[in-house]
C-alpha cells in the first residue's frame, strides 16, 4: 500500500501545483478517487490525510476536501512589509476596513512608542487580504509627531504602512522586533477573518525601529495559522 498511497498522493499534489485544482476547488470524493486510481479507500484516505497535514487540502466537514488557500511564508531575518512579503509569493494583496484615529493618554501606547503621556499618536486599524481573504487584523500606532504637518490622511489609503512612511514621512524602518504568541480566536476575530471561534491564530506585538532606533511603530497583529507560517533558521557558531 506504501508505493500506491504515494503514487496518488504525488499525483494529487502535481495537479494542485499545475492549476488542475486551484485554491478553493473541491476534489473529487473517496469513491471518484478510488474508481480513477483503481486503489482502496484506505490507500485513497491515507494519500489525501498527507496532504492535508502538509497543508496542500483541507477537510470540510460534511462537505468535501479542498485545496487549500496559499500560506504566506516568512523568513526570520528578512526584514519587508507584509505587502512585499505577498507579492514576493505571487499572493495578491489588499487592505479593507481601514479607520485612522487620533489618540492620547493611553499608559501601554505612550509606553510602547517612548513618548510623553501628553504627546499625540496616530492609531491605524486595518485588516488584511492575501487573494481576497482576510488574513490578519492590525492595530499600529505611530508618534503624530513623525508624520508631517499632522496629516494623517496619508493613511486613509494605503497598501504598505511602510511604504507611506518612507515614501510621505521620511522614515526607513530599520530594525523590527516580534513577540509571538499563538492565542484562540475570539469570536469577533472569527467573524473579520472568516474562521471559526478558537481556531488558531498568531499573535504579534511588534516594535518598529528608524536607523538611528528611535521607535516608529507599536503594532498588534492577528494572523491566521491556516494561512502563515514563520521560518526561523538557527547556526551554530
């Protein structure tokens, strides 16, 4: 059964690589798979469990097996903003839900930025799309006093914060720091991202850094885990 499992298994995989199934498609049912392969169920449902634990399908219960959507990779020392980081991948990006606010006086923002309590900031909200799904929540904070003149209509329509930034601001982000935390999806995170309460999600307290390390940007981030996966390479030395 070894051999066979993975004859089929190999094919399905080259068929959702070559476009015969896309991302969302349905394959066909145990019994389809069966009479094509001229294999048992068992060889079928152990090929397409494979699958699904490497992340090429995903089971919907009472409905069928899918393809599933494309991850979005990223690699611990590359530094690129969550827009480069899709098109780099050939994933298409979008931003919706955007609300910008001006704020003061919050305890854990100030201290987050390293700015007076009485200073000003700019709280972006937005949620992400990789081929038009969400993919992640985002809350970032930014000193009012980096942005020029105060005007934060730069934000109203934006792809990369860190292009609006560099590009209207003058700012280079330079060095970022991330805290993880893989956490359970509320039931509001659930309905944004289209998932279902408790399913997996990454949590990301990030602080941004200009070149001379001033901090830029305090960021909370909830990613999807069916959709993200974090490559961390480890030397020794």
């Amino acid at each position: 059964m070894d051999s066979l499992y993975k004859k089929v298994k190999e094919d399905i995989e080259k068929k959702i690589k070559d476009g015969v199934y896309s991302p969302g498609d349905y394959i066909p049912c145990e019994s389809e798979l069966e009479d094509f392969y001229k294999v048992s169920r068992t060889t079928v449902r152990k090929a397409v469990t494979e699958l699904v634990e490497e992340g090429f399908l995903t089971i919907i219960r009472g409905v069928g097996t899918k393809v599933a959507p494309s991850k979005l990779n990223s690699k611990g020392s590359e530094l690129m903003s969550f827009t480069e980081l899709m098109k780099r991948q050939g994933i298409k990006p979008d931003v919706k839900d955007i609300h910008v606010k001006i704020g003061r006086g919050d305890d854990q923002v100030t201290s987050s930025l390293e700015i007076k309590p009485w200073e000003e900031y700019v709280e972006i909200y937005r949620v992400r799309t990789a081929d038009g799904e969400p993919i992640t929540t985002n809350v970032s904070y930014i000193p009012l006093s980096v942005i020029p003149n105060g005007d934060v209509s730069v934000f109203d329509s934006f792809m990369s914060l860190y292009g609006v930034l560099e590009d209207k601001c003058n700012v280079v982000i330079s060095t970022v720091e991330d805290s993880m935390t893989a956490v359970a999806a509320t039931s509001k995170q659930a309905e944004i991202l289209g998932i279902n309460r408790n399913d997996p999600l990454l949590s990301i307290e990030r602080h941004s850094y200009d070149r001379n390390g001033k901090t830029v940007e305090w960021s909370r981030i909830f990613i999807r885990g069916d959709r993200y996966k974090h490559i961390v390479t480890l030397r020794r030395r």
